[in-house]
C-alpha cells in the first residue's frame, strides 16, 4: 500500500509530465526535460547511493551527517519544492486564462 509520501510524489510527477508533454516543444525537449524532471523526482535515491560507492569505508559517517542535516532541514526543503511547483501551476493557469495578453 502506497503511504501519503508516496502518493505525494506521484502526483507531482504526474503533474510534472502534464505540464511538460502539454507545452508545445519539440520532442527532443520533451525527452529532456521528462528526464531532469525523473532526476529531480529520484535524487533522494541516487544520492546515498553514490555516497556509498564514492566514500567506501566512510559510507556510514557521510550518510549519517546526511541524514541528519535532512531531517533539520526537511520544511524547508519541502517549502522550497512546493513554492517551485506552485509557481511553476500559478503560471501555467494564469497564461491559459491570458488575462495578461493584450
């Protein structure tokens, strides 16, 4: 069963790939764009494992200081995603209606 953070991200990402597949770009910048949106989507997962492979024996110290400057740090790093999304769906409703086209 999916938990609340999961279904958070999905939505997002969905929101993501609508937002990006709707602009009229070609399809090059479709599949780059869908991909830095996949790397925003999966850098929490990447990341500890890069660690690992890159600080070998100093895995568990790094990830650890990782860990604990996230959890610190973890409302605003939400407030900061969500603040980019908003805007980012605040733009794009906004530019649908063209209340600022003349």
């Amino acid at each position: 069963m999916l938990s609340l953070v999961q279904i958070r991200f999905v939505i997002l990402m969905l929101a993501g790939v609508i937002i990006i597949t709707t602009a009229e770009l070609s399809a090059s910048q479709n599949v780059i764009l869908l991909l830095i949106l996949a790397l925003c989507m999966i850098w929490g997962i990447l990341l500890p494992i890069l660690v690992y492979i890159l600080a070998g024996k100093r895995a568990n110290e790094v990830l650890g200081r990782m860990n604990q400057w996230l959890v610190k740090q973890q409302r605003w790093i939400v407030f900061i995603f969500l603040l980019i999304f908003g805007v980012m769906f605040l733009t794009a409703g906004i530019s649908e209606l063209g209340i600022f086209q003349g």
